[in-house]
C-alpha cells in the first residue's frame, strides 16, 4: 500500500508543479490531504516525513521543481506538523 500512495503523490504533487493554473489542481491537493491523513493515521509524523523526504527527491530529479509549498496541506493533523 506505501508504495501505491507514494506513485499516487508522485503524481498529484507532479500534476500540480507542472499545471498549477487547471482547475484540476484543486481536487488534486484535496486527495494529497486525503493521503497525508492516511499516512498519519498509520505511521504518524514519522511517515509523513519519511514520505515528503522520498518524494522530493525523485520530483526533484525528475522534473527539477520542488513540492515543499505543498508540506502545508497536511497542516493541522499533528502540532508537530507546521509548515
């Protein structure tokens, strides 16, 4: 299952980078929350970290943009969380 969310947000955070003026990119961030909470139900910061770390890096090297704007979609499911 961390393998199918981490292509699923791959690919949403991608979308969103290279298409940042679709409408589209609003239902996009809402499943990227919809994931974050996933991820922090089961493996609390930790895992939204640990998650964040490996998908900035391969976003990074494959389309040279950096997803860190989007750290603040998961906002609010932990007080250690703030971005």
């Amino acid at each position: 299952m961390d393998f199918m969310l981490e292509e699923e947000l791959i690919d949403l955070f991608t979308f969103c980078l290279q298409n940042p003026d679709f409408p589209e990119v609003t239902e996009k961030k809402i499943r990227i929350k919809e994931i974050g909470k996933e991820l922090f139900d089961d493996g609390g910061v930790d895992a939204l970290e640990n998650f964040f770390f490996a998908i900035s890096n391969r976003i990074e090297g494959e389309i040279n943009k950096s997803p860190a704007p989007f750290r603040s979609l998961w906002n609010g499911l932990s007080d250690e969380w703030k971005y």
